[in-house]
C-alpha cells in the first residue's frame, strides 16, 4: 500500500493541534496532515471559558479528574501546567494567572490561543483538512487507510483527537468512537458533564436569574453523600448554573441515567451545620428590634434569594406539618419580624437555609455541556504513549477518552498533555518502531 502521509491526525481540537505541533517539532521532516469535519478549526477553543480561553490551572493534579489517578498521573507527569506555561509563552501567548487560580492568555482573548496554535502547524508545514469528516478507519500492513469525506489517504500512524459529544455543532458528536468500536476498544456509557441543570418548574427559581452566591452542594445517591463540593451557583430562568453545580452535574446526571435515586440539596451557608444556622437564627431573635427574617438573612444573602428561600419555608411540607403547632402561619415567614419568629419556624427556615432539596428534571443536555464523562477506557491506552493497545500504531487522545476535569482549565491541559505525548511518541516511532 502506498503511504500518503506519515501521521494523520484527526480531529483539529486542541488535542489534535497540540499533537501535530509536538510531532511535527520532535521530527521536522515527517509529513503530517490534520483533517477535520468542521468548516473552519477551533470553534470549541474559541467559546471556551466565556471566549477567554481557560487553557490550564495554576496546580493540575490527577485528583482533578476522574479516571484511574495513577494513569492521570502518568499523563500529567510528562506535560504539566508549567510545561503548558512554557509552551504558550514560546507561542507568543504569555498567561496570567487569576485568584482562582485559573490561566488565561493575558489578551483575554481566546482566539489568541486558537490563531498561536494554527499559525504554529502552518509553520512547522502541517496541511490542514477542513471538512474532511472522517468516516472509517482500517489498519493495513504498513498503515492505514482512512476514509474521509472526500475520498481516502494512507498514514503510517493515526492519531485520533475527535473529542467527544459536547457542543456537537462544533464537529464533535462522538461518532468517531464508532469507528475505535470497530477497531476493537470498548466504550465507557456517556454523559454530558459540566452542564447547567433544569429545575421542575414550579419552583421558585424563575425571579432569580442572575443571583448568584456561595453554597455547598451535596449529592446524595440512595441516601448516600457521594459528592459535596462548596463554590459559586448561579440561578437561572430554567434552573441553576456556575461552577459548583457544573461540577456537581455529572454526579446528578449519571445516577438519574443509571435509574438510581439522586437528590441534589443546597446549604447556602457553607461550613455551617443546622445547629450553627439554628442558633445564629434564635441569638438574633432576641435581640430583634424591628427587623425583619428576610431583612436579617439579606445580610450574608442576595436579597432576592433571601426572600424567595422565606417564601418557599411557607410552603414546604414541614409547614404543612407544624402550622397548627405555630402562632405565625408559614406563609407569612416571608414577612415576618424577627421576633415573631417561633421554634418551629424557625427550624423549617433553618433546614431549608442548610439542606434545601433541589427539584432537578434533567441537565441541559449536550448542546450546553462542556465535557463528556465517559468514553474509550484509559486501560486501552498505554498512558506512556498514549498508544491503543488493540490497535499497533493507533493513538487516542484529548476528550474522546474516559477521563473529564473538573472546571477550571483541567480539560484542555488533558488535552495538551495527551497531545504532547502521542505527537511525540508517534514520531519517533515511524524510526524506532516501524509497524
Ligand atoms: C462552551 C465550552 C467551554 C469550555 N471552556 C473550557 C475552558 O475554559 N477550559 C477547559 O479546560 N476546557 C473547556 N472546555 C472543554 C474543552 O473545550 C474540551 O475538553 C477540549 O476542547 C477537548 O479537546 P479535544 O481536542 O479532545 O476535542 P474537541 O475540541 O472537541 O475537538 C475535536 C475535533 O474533532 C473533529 N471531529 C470529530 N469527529 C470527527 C470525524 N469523524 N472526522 C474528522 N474530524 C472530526 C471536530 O470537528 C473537532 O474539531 C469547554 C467546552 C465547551 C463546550
């Protein structure tokens, strides 16, 4: 079989560009070429962290994703978040870092990062294929042939980076892990992570969009807490958002996909148990004056929410419960001085201020969600190489693996080591592996 190319590298994400790159740098002469579904490359880098592009973290650590850690660690342990700072700066594009720890370029700008990749693969002699959706692949003796939308080409070693299901406008829509199914790897079950959730839509979330304020959230699976994470949720009109609920979503998601029971609660006082809220609630009962349980929550609360968490005490079920025993009926808790506030009140507010159940019906789904949890197994992959170990010459990389980040830039750092990795090993392995 004639060989076209050397490595073909499919998929022009972030993990397909850096693997290029690193390829290209490790072996000057080798012919490389990139093809890509898409019209044009780089429309998920572009929409990244808000279109500033969060390219890594100030401390990546394997324990900030789930997959096997010490496979992460392998992969990590080869290009870390100093390496990706190293790397960029030697693109042109310096990165700052902000308090939470997050790296942006310093223009801000993500098509900044997408241009520096780009105008490095046209540098370093890369062709780049766009609207060559590849359609299978099928190793041969001394390669592959891959058959693309337009017709086929033949490479000594395949490099898959086609990412996975989020954003599938973007070109991603996981139908390349049928063609690794063919070749043999198995496929962990798929799920939109990082995504907002939808609440039932009798809830009391609808008047306040764009509030946003630090909570706990705890996921519980079977009654069970399998996951408890404090930061930033926005509500939304259709639900909640920000980073903590992202981060919590995949937990939500895969349970209620599974058919397991899951609940989602909220403690909007983060750190403080029941009977630390319970008391500050009854101090300042007493010492009231005329202000009012709203008035006195909007202090370390938005107001809005403030109020809105009031309103719903009225109509929980705990009212319903203890409103004959109460001298205030619940619906007025919303209105309420402080010192009319009554011990069983006071306790119904108090749970739903620390333990507040939210109604989620479902997440966002893939058009929103910003990674996929699931995918090739890490086991498949030998983690030093990034190589298949079904396929000799085959190599996956980036989101298309079992192996999603937390928020934060965790994602493409994934990317970028794993692209560093497989671009380097299949370049030295055209001369010290020939298939
Ligand atoms: C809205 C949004 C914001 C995000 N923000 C951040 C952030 O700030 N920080 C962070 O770390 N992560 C972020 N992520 C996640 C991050 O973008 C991804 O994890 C990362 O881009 C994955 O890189 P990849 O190269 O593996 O896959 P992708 O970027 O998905 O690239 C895969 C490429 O393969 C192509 N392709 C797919 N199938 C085929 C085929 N059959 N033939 C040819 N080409 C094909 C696609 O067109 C695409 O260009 C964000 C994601 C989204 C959706």
């Amino acid at each position: 079989m004639p060989i076209d190319v050397d490595i073909a590298i499919v998929g022009a994400g972030a993990a397909g560009l850096a693997a290029g790159i690193f390829a290209a740098e490790k072996h000057p002469n080798c012919q490389i070429v990139l093809l890509d579904g898409a019209k044009t490359i780089g429309s998920k880098i572009l929409v990244s962290g808000g279109g500033r592009c969060n390219v890594t973290h100030e401390r990546v650590t394997p324990a900030d994703f789930y997959a096997p850690r010490r496979l992460v660690k392998r992969v990590l342990q080869r290009f870390d978040a100093q390496a990706t700072v190293r790397w960029f700066e030697s693109l042109g594009v310096p990165l700052k870092q902000e308090a939470t720890g997050k790296l942006f370029p310093l223009s801000n700008k993500a098509r900044t990062v997408l241009q520096a990749l780009i105008g490095r693969c046209e540098a370093l002699g890369i062709s780049l294929l766009t609207k060559h959706r590849v359609q299978d692949i099928v190793p041969a003796q001394t390669g592959f042939q891959i058959v693309h939308a337009t017709g086929h080409l033949t490479a000594q070693r395949v490099i898959l980076a086609t990412g996975g299901q989020s954003l599938p406008k973007s070109g991603s829509d996981g139908h390349a892990w049928t063609i690794t199914q063919r070749l043999g790897h198995t496929l962990t079950a798929t799920y939109p992570a990082l995504v907002p959730l939808l609440l039932d839509e009798t809830f009391f979330h609808h008047n306040l969009s764009g509030a946003s304020h630090e909570v706990t959230l705890t996921t519980r699976v079977v009654g069970k807490t399998i996951d408890r994470r404090t930061g930033s949720l926005l509500w939304t009109h259709k639900g909640v958002s920000g980073p903590v609920v992202l981060d919590s979503s995949r937990f939500w998601i895969m349970a209620h996909e599974q058919g397991q029971p899951v609940t989602l609660s909220l403690n909007v006082f983060p750190g403080q148990t029941f009977d630390d809220v319970d008391r500050w609630l009854s101090q300042a009962t007493n010492q009231a004056g005329r202000k009012t349980v709203v008035a006195h929550l909007a202090e370390r609360l938005p107001a809005r929410v403030a109020k809105a968490l009031c309103h719903h005490v009225s109509r929980t079920p705990e009212e319903q419960r203890t409103a004959s025993s109460t001298e205030e009926p619940m619906a007025m808790l919303d209105a309420l001085l402080l010192s009319q506030l009554r011990r069983p009140q006071r306790r119904a507010l108090t749970h739903t201020l620390t333990d507040l159940c939210l109604p989620v019906i479902n997440t966002h789904g893939w058009n929103h969600a910003e990674v996929t949890a699931g995918g090739i197994p890490l086991e498949e992959i030998n983690c030093y190489s990034m190589a298949s170990r079904n396929i000799p010459g085959l190599y996956l990389i980036g989101e298309m693996l079992d192996c999603d980040g937390r928020i934060g830039g965790f994602n493409f750092q994934w990317a970028w080591s794993t692209g560093y990795i497989a671009g380097r090993h299949a370049a030295d392995s055209l001369t010290t592996h020939p298939l």
